[in-house]
C-alpha cells in the first residue's frame, strides 16, 4: 500500500527512451508501477536490493524509494487489467496515469509502397489509442468513478503522451500520425466526461526527442502537468514560438492546437 507521502504513478511504455528517464529522475518523488514489456528501467526496483560494501547493514536511500515493475504485453487481452488490478492492489490508489507505450512504424516511400502501412494500421491504432482508451476507463470502473470527492483533493489525472506529429504533416508518418491525432481529440473527450468524478486529463505533444528536445525535458513536462489545474489540452513541448497557439504559464511550451 502506498504510505501516502509520494503519489501512485502508473506509467506504461517503462522501457523506452522517455519512460526509463522519467523512472530514473522520479522514483524518489512517485510510487511508480512501471509497465514494460522488455528492458527493465535503469532504476532501482522490487526485483533489485542495494548495499554498501563498506557497510552492509546501513540501510541505502535506494531500497526505500524502488519502482514496481510489471511486465505486460499490453496489445494481448486482458493485460491492461490485470496492469490496473496489479497496481490497486500494490498501492490502494493511482493518482497520475501516464500512457506512454506507442508503436512507431515510420513508412519513408508511403503508403502505396506495398501493403506496410496497411499491416500497421492496425497496431498503430490498438496501442496508441485503445490501450490509452482502456486503460482510463478501467482505472476509472475500478477506482475512481465514485471517489469524487478523493480525486478533487489528490488531483488526479491522465496525462497521454501524444507527438507533434498529431497536428504536423511529416513524410512517412502518416499512419502514426493519424493515430497521434485520435489520441489528441481521446484525451479532449475523456477530459469533458471524467471532470464530473473530478479526474483531469490532459496530452503533451513533444517535438522529436531527444534529437531535438531533451527526454529530461519531455519528463518534466508531465511532472508540471500532473502538479497543475489544466485538463482538456494538448501541450506542445519544445516547439518554436510561432508553431504555437497560445502560450501558458506553465513549463510547458503552450497548447499547441
């Protein structure tokens, strides 16, 4: 159970380039359940236990602030609740769901270069949108559909990690691309229905990372997020000033669309 000092973060996509920096510059702040379906996060977890050579019996920071690890196909039936119940029944809560896991096939000679943007369709949209989809509303079913009232006071919510892609045209990205901009208009509609239990969500859209901004900076995003009253948008991060719309006063860039 949570002890109730760090929020619960349920973070999916663990094992990629932004959710292994967010576990490792975070796992002091959040109880994280960190869900990957490969490589374990480059930071301390259940299945690790430190000591000082010099002092095996002093207790090491480390052991006290370790990610839980879940691993899970999450495309595969069934997975994406038994992540949910794992998590509940590690901590009690979840106060920041973040729907990192993507598939990202990029199709440089289009899409009628044979059937490979046709093949991806399909898993494009199942892990892009759908297990975000059924992540919210089984968190939701299981935990907070009828505590309002404890969703206001720990300030819940739901941030999708989206991509400028969803609002760009690039070439080779138009399969991707399309199921970033179903995430964008996902996160604005589950916003509108789950502000009556007092859950907000919301989307960050970072520029390529880290080729062109910083994953520390992309983490810390969410971390702002997650800390602010915002719900309904999609935040651009690491876009040039005249690629937004407006600007917010909030680390992150601005809403983008």
């Amino acid at each position: 159970m949570s002890t109730g000092e760090r929020r619960v973060c349920l973070l999916t996509g663990a094992s990629g380039t932004l959710g292994d920096a967010f576990c490792r510059a975070y796992y002091r702040d959040y109880d994280i359940v960190a869900v990957c379906r490969t490589r374990t996060p480059a930071a301390p977890s259940q299945w690790e236990w430190y000591v000082d050579p010099l002092a095996p019996k002093t207790p090491v920071p480390e052991n006290e602030s370790r990610i839980f690890v879940v691993r899970a196909d999450l495309t595969q039936a069934g997975e994406v609740e038994r992540v949910v119940d794992l998590a509940l029944a590690r901590f009690g809560q979840v106060d920041l769901l973040v729907n990192n896991a993507a598939q990202v096939r990029l199709h440089p000679r289009g899409i009628v270069d044979g059937d490979a943007a046709l093949e991806q369709f399909d898993p494009h949209f199942t892990l892009n949108v759908g297990v975000p989809l059924r992540f919210s509303a089984r968190l939701a079913q299981r935990s907070w559909l009828h505590t309002d009232y404890e969703n206001r006071a720990r300030n819940r919510n739901i941030v999708n990690v989206s991509s400028i892609s969803g609002s760009e045209v690039y070439p080779g990205q138009t399969v991707y691309s399309a199921s970033k901009a179903a995430l964008d208009h996902l996160t604005r509609g589950v916003a509108a229905e789950f502000a009556e239990f007092g859950v907000r969500v919301n989307a960050i859209a970072p520029n390529s990372f880290p080729a062109i901004v910083p994953t520390e900076r992309v983490a810390q995003a969410i971390v702002e997020l997650d800390a602010s009253s915002l719900s309904g948008g999609v935040f651009g991060v690491g876009l040039e000033p005249d690629e937004t719309a407006e600007k917010r006063r909030v680390g992150l860039d601005a809403e983008s669309y």
